[in-house]
C-alpha cells in the first residue's frame, strides 16, 4: 500500500463520526502525524500503568520523590540537603529485609557504612547575596562602634564613636588580577602598575620591591592585584556599578557589631588565618638580602601575596575573606581625625592629603596593623606592593 494510501484510510478511521474512537496505533509517531491534521483524532494512551516520579526517575525501590527532598531519591521521611549535597533525617519506612542506621536503610547484615565528612562549600548563602553582585555579600546594616577606646590601639583610632549604617553590599574578596584586566580590556580601567611608586623610595628601594608587583604576571590571576593606586581602584568599582567602600563600610564589614580585635575574633593572628608575613616571608627576604621581622613563627604558605580567599579560617562576621592580611585596602574616604559623635553614614571628610587604607598586607610583621579598628593612609597616587581593593555598592 502506497503512504497516500495509508494516510487516507488513517484519515478516514480518525473522522469516524464515533468521536470516542481513538486512532489505530495512536501512541506511534505516524498516528500522531494524523491527528495534526485532524482535531478529533486522538492519540491513544500508552499501554501499561502510569510509573512514579520515584520510578521514572530511576530511584532505588523504596525510596521516593517528594517536594521536601527537591526532586532527589531519598527514603521515606528525610529532606534533602543543598549544603550536604545528601538526603538527612532518620528514614521513617525502609524496605523489606533493611533496617535504619543514622540517615539511611540498611541491608540487614550487611554492614554498617561510615559516613564520610562533606566539606560545607564556602559559597555564600543566596539569602546573603539579595541584591549584591555574585561575588559580593549583603551587609545587613545598622549602628555599631567604631574605633578603639583610650589605652586599646593607635590614637588615630579614637574616640571610639557610634556610626550607623544603611544595608550595603561589599565583595567577598579582594579584586584579582584576572578581574582587574577585564577592566582594563574593556576600556574602563588603566593597567595597573609594573613598579611601585612611593614618594621616599630610593630608585634601588623602588627596583626591588616593584618584582612583587602581580599585574602582567602569568601565574598571579587568582592573587589579589596591587601596585594599583587610588584613581585606579576608585575606576574599577565605577566600571562595574559599585564603588570604594567608606571607612565605616570596611570596618563593620571587617568586625561586625561586637567589638572584635579581629575579623574572626580576638585569637591573635596565626598561619591559618591570614597571610601576612610567617617564616616563608622571613625566608624569602633573606634570600634577597632582606632581614625581615615576622608576625607569627610558622609559614602561611604564601611568600608574597595568596590567592585570594585562601584562609576562610579567618573570614569576618559576615564571611568576607582577607579582610585582615594579603592587601591593605583602599577606602573611599580621605584620612581625618575621629570625633566622639554619633553620625548616620559617616562618610571622613571632605578633603584631604591622604586616603584611608584598611586591613594589613602580606607583609605586614606587627600583629596590631590587621585589627580590624587599624587605620592606616597614603597619599591618593602611591602605588604599593601590599596595597590593592575592593569594592562596595548599595544594597537594592
Ligand atoms: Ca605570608
């Protein structure tokens, strides 16, 4: 029988006035064909009883899908967990000839697995990120205190004084080198420095400390990038909808509400939680003429600057990475003296010589420069090996 043929006797069974009647081999993709082209036609069900979500889905038999384990297999009774990446919960039901042990059904008699541990991502929490950029974290806002009380830090830091601030979102980590040189092949952002520009560095001060310089190095993407100075920092947040942090912004993000010496705490600075300068630094400068102090005796691993966010030990309240060591940090404001008063925003002043920079560097030696209340500053166009940014931008 030739295919017109075959069409039109189809054609004929599926307008059969009886329109309950369903086509012949409705289910096979010939049949469907036809009832395109005719409405009353339609396509017979398949054969068999309708499978599980449980069973479609390929499930091990006893085991379920349900809305509370977000379209994963998991026993009767358990949930499923995005930061485990596994089903939680004591099973309510399991199979025949399996009993429950911890979270799961066992085999009776066989035996009984040891749960490995599951590394709890450093991913920020979605509900952290509303409104900020992906790489940026929401900081909740509110009144703290800022600074350091007579007797405890630098005079620079005091008088502690209440500072409030609005919901804004700040970075995670420091900008890197890969992300700065978008900045700069798209026009909006000038390469960053190959050497160093210090206003009292002699030309073979300059020369030895412009080799730490990252920008233009193939091995260095990841680690924060330096030797940029304020304009340049100040260009790169603009070009990508934020902008510097104000010195409130980095220090609440850095130490939160309760007072802390330190992004995490008041344990003084060690290895795990920072990189600043440990014996690899010590050694390292000695193998370049260099007698260098260091802030703790054992290494940090990383002789000059780290890939960023390389010690989550040491994240701040609101899991910020690196606010305290890799690079200081250049903040919006201009450098001025604290006053006692209270002030929503708190913005430094309005001019100035000198903007404020935040944080320690990789090798910062003197424990108390990466408190989080430590200020330090410099002139708007230097350009150093342990200074680089982040950035900031309201929270929408
Ligand atoms: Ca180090």
């Amino acid at each position: 029988m030739s295919t017109t043929a075959r069409l039109t006797l189809a054609l004929l069974a599926c307008a059969a006035p009886a329109a309950a009647q369903p086509c012949i081999s409705c289910w096979n993709d010939h049949c469907k064909e036809l009832a395109a082209y005719n409405p009353k036609c339609e396509p017979e069900k398949a054969k068999g009883p309708a499978k599980s979500p449980a069973a479609k889905k390929g499930c091990p038999e006893g085991q379920e899908v349900s809305a509370d384990t977000g379209g994963h297999c998991c026993w009767p009774g358990q949930a499923w967990s995005h930061t485990h990446g596994a089903c939680v919960g004591a099973p309510t039901k399991c199979p025949a000839m399996a009993s429950v042990k911890g979270d799961d059904c066992v085999r009776d008699g066989a035996p009984v697995p040891v749960p490995v541990p599951v590394p709890v991502p450093v991913a920020v929490p979605a509900s952290r990120r509303v409104g900020c950029g992906p790489n940026q974290v929401l900081i909740p806002g509110g009144t703290f205190w800022m600074g350091s009380a007579a007797g405890d830090g630098d005079k620079g830091e005091q008088p502690p004084h209440q500072g409030t601030l609005d919901p804004y979102c700040m970075d995670r980590t420091e900008v890197t080198v890969a992300a700065y040189r978008k900045c700069v092949e798209s026009g909006a952002c000038q390469p960053a420095g190959t050497t160093v520009n210090v206003d009292g560095y002699s030309a073979e001060d300059a020369a030895f400390w412009s080799q730490f310089c990252n920008w233009g190095k193939s091995d260095r993407d990841s680690h924060p990038i330096n030797c940029v100075d304020w304009s340049m920092a100040d260009a790169y947040c603009r070009a990508n909808g934020g902008r510097l942090p104000t010195e409130a912004e980095w220090e609440f993000a850095a130490r939160g509400k309760d007072g802390r010496k330190y992004p995490w705490g008041n344990e003084e600075p060690g290895p795990r939680l920072l990189n600043a300068c440990g014996s690899e630094c010590v050694e390292m400068g000695k193998s370049k003429g260099k007698s260098w102090s260091s802030m703790y005796g054992a290494s940090d691993g990383w002789e000059s600057t780290s890939p960023v966010g390389s010690y989550p030990a040491g994240a701040s309240p609101f899991g910020l990475l690196d606010m305290a060591g890799n690079v200081w940090e250049w903040t919006a404001d201009w450098y001025g003296p604290y006053s006692a008063e209270s002030s929503n925003g708190p913005t430094g002043p309005a001019s100035g010589s000198a903007r404020v920079r935040r944080g320690g560097g990789w090798n910062a030696y003197d424990a108390s420069w990466v408190r989080a209340a430590f200020r330090g500053r410099d002139e708007p166009g230097a350009r150093y090996v342990f200074l680089g940014f982040r950035c900031a931008r309201g929270a929408k």
